[in-house]
C-alpha cells in the first residue's frame, strides 16, 4: 500500500469516529450539555469527541511532517529553498523578540503569576504576527500589481 491509500483509511476511519461522537453530543442537547459542565461532571460523548480533535490534530501533523520531508529529501534543490524560508522565519521571531520588552506590572491567570519573559514571549509573538501579516499582505499587492502592468 502507498501513503495515499494508507491516509485515505485513516481519514475515513476518523471521520467514521467522529460523526458517530458529534451524532451522541447532538443527542444530549445544549442545555444538557451546560448543567453536566456546570456540576463538574463530564459527557462521554464530548470526552471522545476531544480525543478525536487530538487524534486527528497528531494524525494530520504526522502526515504533513512525512510529506514535507519526503519531498524535501527527494529534491535537494528545494532543500536550500526550504532551509531559507525556515531562517527567514527564525529571522523574524529573532527580530520580535528584540523588539518586544517584558512588562514589570504583575499579571495572574488563574492565581498563576505571570512572569516578565512570559510577557515578552507574548509580545514577540504579537509583534511576530504583524511582521508576518505586514509581509504577506505586501506580497499579496505586489503580485496583484505586477499582474496588472503584465497585461
């Protein structure tokens, strides 16, 4: 059997799953839902519908994972392509994290104090994610008008 045929049985195999799990927490009902969540007890039918989301989250990065290294060892010319994108990126997160600074007020999530290098984690993926948005937004226009004149 080849990767394609393998994936295929697994998806099918986990959808299966997982309409059968979404078909029990329609069954309950939404206020059924909210009374068991808010006695602390838990469904049977929403903890196998979680353990679906993670089976398929662990499933799908493992097949995405293989693919990309599979095709990456097949054409040693995308390698270099591959290892320049992947500094760029680190070049980015490089970058935020300099530009962020760790805030000094002392914040608590659920009586968790948070502490400053959390605080400048967070910022450097903010500022990360507007590097990003900024970049690929640019990109975007930029081949939008370089369409156009192309005409």
């Amino acid at each position: 059997m080849n990767f394609y045929k393998i994936s295929k049985i697994v998806i099918a195999l986990v959808s299966i799953i997982a309409v059968g799990t979404l078909i029990g927490i329609l069954s309950y009902g939404d206020e059924a839902i909210e009374v068991a969540l808010a006695d602390g007890e838990a469904l049977p039918s929403v903890d196998w519908m979680m353990f679906v989301a993670y089976a398929v989250f662990f499933i799908i990065t493992g097949f995405v994972l293989f693919s990309v290294v599979k095709n990456v060892l097949a054409n040693t010319n995308s390698l270099k392509e591959t290892l320049i994108g992947l500094g760029a990126f680190l070049l980015v997160l490089i970058v935020s994290y300099a530009l962020s600074g760790g805030d000094t007020v002392k914040y608590y999530e659920n009586k968790i104090e948070v502490s400053e290098s959390t605080s400048q984690m967070v910022g450097a993926g903010l500022v990360s994610l507007y590097i990003l948005s900024f970049i690929s937004i640019a990109v975007m226009a930029w081949s939008g008008v370089v369409k156009i004149f192309k005409k």
